[in-house]
C-alpha cells in the first residue's frame, strides 16, 4: 500500500486536476464504506480511508469543524488526522462512491415528473398510440378535406393563441429596474455562490471560459466554480491539466452511466456544491462582470423570490444572417416574453444558463431530470407547480450564437423535443397539473408549450395561404368558402404583423437596434423550425434521451461588439 504522505503530496495537492480517479482510487478501504455515508462524508468533511495495526483509523480531511472532530473521536476512538485540500478530497470520494452518486444523479426526481420510462412504453400506451395513428390515417384516406380542414382549424388556433400570448406579454412587460449595488459593510458576510460550468468536449473554448469567470468582481472567497466534466472527456481534459486553476475553481469529474447528459452531470455536482445560491453557465457564456452582485443583492432585498433568470444575449449577431435572426429571436424570449410570463404571473420555462435559485429551493424540487434535454423548462415548470416564484433580471450574459444551418436544425430540435417530453410528462395527470398550478397558469402551460408545438408541427398548413395572396386557389381540399379562406389569410397576414412589431418592440430594449432591418426575414427563418420539429419527433421515437451537442467556439465575437467593451473599459478607466 502506497504511503499517504507520497499520496497528498504537495506536488499532488498542486496539480490543476489532482488526477481525480487515478490517484485517489487506492486510498479509501472498501471495507470502512460503513461507517460513514458518502453524504456525511460531504456533509462534514471527513472520509474514513484504513485502520492501522494499533486500531488507529487514518481519515482524510477537508473543512473538519473542531466539533465534528471530537464526535468523530468519541464515535470511533483514536484518529490519524490528514487534512488535505478539497479537490484531493473530492477525488477520493469520487473514487470511492461515485457510480453511487452518478445512479442518484440519474434519479434524483420521482419518477412520476421524470421522463426517464419514456423508452418503456408498456402495451397499454402503444396500443393507445397506435389507435391515434390509425385513426388519423383513416381520416386523411377516407375524408381528406375534413381531415386538412380539421388540422387547419388546428394550426390557426395555436396560432392566434401564441400571438394573443405575445400581445400580453407585450403590454404586461415592462423593463425591469437593474437592483441596487452591493451596499453590504466590508464586514458582512456574503452568501457563498456555487456556479455550475457543465463542460463537454469544450477544448477550443476552455481557455476563453477561465478568463471570463475571473474578470466575475465578486469576492472570489464567497465564490466557487464546479467545472464539470465527463470522465471520458479527454480532449477538454488534456486543456485544463495544462492550466493553474485558482482554489476557488475545481472540476468535478462524473462517472459514466446509462445517459450522458448535461442534467445529470450537474446533480451529480451538487454532492460537492457548498453554496447558498446556485447559478448556471455554459462553455461559451461571458456573462456581465458584476453579474453575481445584482444576483446576490436581488435574492437578498426580495426574499420572496426563489430563483431568477437572466438575460441570454450574443456576441457575435452581425456574424451572418442565421446569427442576425437568431439574436432577434433571443430578444424577444428574454427581453419580452419572460419578462411579460412573469409579470402575467405564469410559469417561466428557465434558460439552461443564467439561472440562479437558492439551494434549499433546488433540493426541495429534486434538482435536475437527468433524462430531459430541456432541463431547464422543465426545472422551471416544476418550480411553478411547487408555489416557488421566479422573476426575471435585467443582467446579461453574452453567448455565442450558433450561426451555421445544421448545427442550428440540430440544436433547435433538441429544443424542442424537450418541450414535447416536458409536456407530456407534466400532462400525464392534467387534474392534478391543474390543481397545483390553478386555472390561468394551467392555461399558460397549454399556451406556452402546446401551441409552440403545434405551431412548428402545422406551419406549412397555413404557409399555404401565401398562394392565395398571389392569387392563386388555395392547393388543399377545403370545406370552406372563398370569405373563409380569405378570412383565414387575414389572420394569417395579422399574425405576422404582430410578430415584425413583437420584434421590433424587442430589439429596442436591446443594444441591436441595427438589426431592425433583418426584422421581416423572420417569416424565411422560422421555418427552419418546422424542420427541427420534424427531426424531434424522429428522435422521440427513436432516441428520447439523445443530447446532440453543440460545439462551441466556432464564432468569433463581432468586431463592433469588440470595440464596444474596449470604450466602456476605456470609459470606465
């Protein structure tokens, strides 16, 4: 058995990832799992590694409180005490309990508001879905043009409801006052924040994400960054051996399991997050420097308030026409539609970065559904079902906008494939939805979720229309006469005023009033929408769990957006 003083060396304790699970794999004995649970392990800081030949037993150490300490020998008689840093001590716990963990990770929400038996379809459901399709099928073969007409109606329903959502969100927003700076005395102690960085196959922007989480103003003391990686990770892995990570910054490495998914790696995380509040960052996000103040100052002068989401911008929106349009769409979700959502008291499906919560308020809702690609609707949902509140904050964080067609189809699909699993998940039992959430929220989940699915599902239905505007007959066998049909167009052309205004009203609350212009090419860029909605629901059938990454780092921030931080520093100067 190798000595523990060669273990915890001072050049071992120094290394920027302290080889996790091979150097910490010996230590801990199999045999003493008993007398301490990984979770009280965690909790106090202490891990029971062998006892010695005179009955000594050897434990490492990390934070032990004097108290704990004299429990600890009063519950197992002498001890050989090794205090050793934290990333060190998480390693050994990792070594010892990890696939323990990872299974709880994958877990951690009951089943019934998991969509983790979503592959597990019993005969009773597939004989269900079976007869939906073959009753559709029937329609469309034997009564076609009730059938079109039928899904027409349909998709004119969920259109007009998503724009009656749009117009109210519209009216009910307003822009939210920036909280007041940190006023506390040099002597009061802040809350600790634990940030989450899920980390995956991110070489080309690892170096990029370091140097925009220690320009963060906030005290770096009351500050800790769990940068999590995938133990198979060897390429995000090879970047950050290479790097000399400061104490505040530690990588958690997660365990292989039946799903790999940015969820589950982050419940996994929690076992070893010390923080009050928690928050979210992705690979490419450069949020604001002082963005932890707001949040921080925000959560203490309204206590009422459970978690927050930000702001979600791009750096590089000029970069071509895809990041144009796609910076717009961000503008009106987060600079709009959230803010309205909330003001309007609904529920707010939570971005998957840029979102803090209180801990307590996280475990109480059972963290993360490791199975669901959209987490963090889901997350949000599940808040508003439990009587948690969620508001949104004027902070931004600064993204890279993907900005390359297949890449894009493929991302959106992931999107919304979630919204269908969330969906459906929560609907399985509608009465008791309805109960927790009431009549006006429950009618916000169907308007919220249902008619973006609907809307991207049955759009080339009411793209139709655009023919009878060029004076052509409508292509599809329809009931209606030539007033309906020309009513329908209508409303069609009316939904897509609303949309141009929708947007416009957004960028003006943003810094991209240039791209006011790219403003109509939204009707050519939705769309491509409807081509990952249909590449969702493949998947749905297929490989329900499936996470299709989205690489970073191909997008080089906007030369104007460049010169722009250079005057405010300037200015700031």
């Amino acid at each position: 058995m190798q000595d523990l003083s060669t273990l915890f060396s001072h050049e071992h304790q120094t290394n920027a990832l302290s080889r996790p699970v091979q150097a910490a794999s010996s230590l801990p004995d199999p045999d003493l799992c008993s007398l301490m649970s990984t979770r009280e392990s965690l909790l106090i800081g202490a891990l029971p590694l062998r006892r010695a030949m005179n009955g000594v037993l050897q434990i490492a150490t990390c934070g032990l409180t004097d108290a704990d300490l004299r429990k600890l020998r009063l519950r197992f008689g002498p001890l050989d005490v090794w205090p050793v840093p934290r990333r060190t001590f998480e390693a050994a716990i990792i070594a010892q309990s990890g696939d323990e963990l990872a299974l709880a990770a994958e877990n951690a929400v009951p089943a019934q508001l998991s969509c983790r038996n979503f592959n597990q379809i019993t005969p009773k459901v597939w004989v269900c879905l079976s007869s939906i399709c073959v009753l559709v099928l029937a329609a469309f073969l034997i009564m076609p043009a009730v059938a079109i007409n039928g899904a027409i109606c349909l998709a004119l329903f969920s259109m007009l409801a998503a724009q009656i959502l749009k117009v109210a969100a519209f009216v009910a927003s307003k822009t939210n006052k920036d909280p007041s700076p940190v006023t506390q005395s040099r002597d009061a102690v802040l809350p600790l924040v634990t940030l989450l960085v899920p980390l995956f196959k991110e070489q080309d922007i690892a170096n990029a994400l370091l140097s925009r989480l220690k320009s963060l103003k906030y005290p770096h003391h009351r500050l800790e960054v769990l940068l999590i990686l995938e133990t198979n990770d060897a390429q995000t892995r090879s970047v950050l051996e290479g790097i000399n990570l400061p104490k505040w910054i530690r990588v958690i490495d997660v365990p292989n399991g039946t799903v790999r998914t940015k969820p589950r790696a982050m419940n996994f995380a929690m076992n070893f997050a010390k923080g009050d509040i928690v928050g979210i960052y992705d690979a490419e996000d450069a949020p604001a420097p002082d963005q932890i103040d707001h949040v921080v100052t925000y959560f203490s002068q309204n206590p009422e308030v459970d978690c927050v989401q930000g702001i979600l911008d791009y750096y590089n929106p000029t970069a071509n026409w895809l990041s144009r349009c796609f910076t717009i769409e961000y503008a009106i979700w987060f600079r709009l539609l959230l803010p309205g959502l909330a003001r309007l008291g609904l529920p707010i499906p939570l971005g998957g970065t840029t979102m803090f919560i209180r801990r307590h308020v996280l475990e109480a809702a059972h963290g993360w559904d490791a199975h669901n690609v959209t987490e963090d609707a889901d997350l949000g949902l599940r808040l508003a079902r439990q009587g948690y509140r969620t508001e949104v904050l004027r902070t931004v964080t600064q993204e890279e906008a993907n900005n390359r067609p297949w890449p894009w189809i493929k991302q959106r699909s992931r999107w919304l494939k979630g919204y269908v699993i969330t969906y459906l998940v929560h609907m399985r039992q509608p009465v008791l939805l309805w109960k927790d959430l009431g009549a006006w929220r429950f009618v916000g989940v169907q308007l919220v979720f249902l008619a973006t699915i609907l809307q991207f599902s049955l759009a080339p239905l009411l793209w139709s229309f655009w023919l009878v505007l060029l004076g052509m007959p409508h292509p599809f066998p329809t009931l209606m006469g030539d007033f309906m049909v020309w009513s329908v167009t209508c409303a069609f052309i009316a939904s897509e005023m609303v949309a141009l205004l929708v947007g416009w009203v957004a960028l003006s609350r943003s810094p991209h009033h240039n791209l006011k212009i790219w403003v109509p090419t939204l009707m050519i860029y939705y769309p491509l929408g409807t081509l990952a909605m249909y590449k969702a629901f493949w998947e749905l059938l297929v490989n329900p769990f499936y996470w299709d990454k989205t690489m970073h780092g191909k997008s080089r921030p906007d030369l104007t957006a460049h010169k722009a931080k250079v005057r405010r520093l300037r200015k700031a100067a």
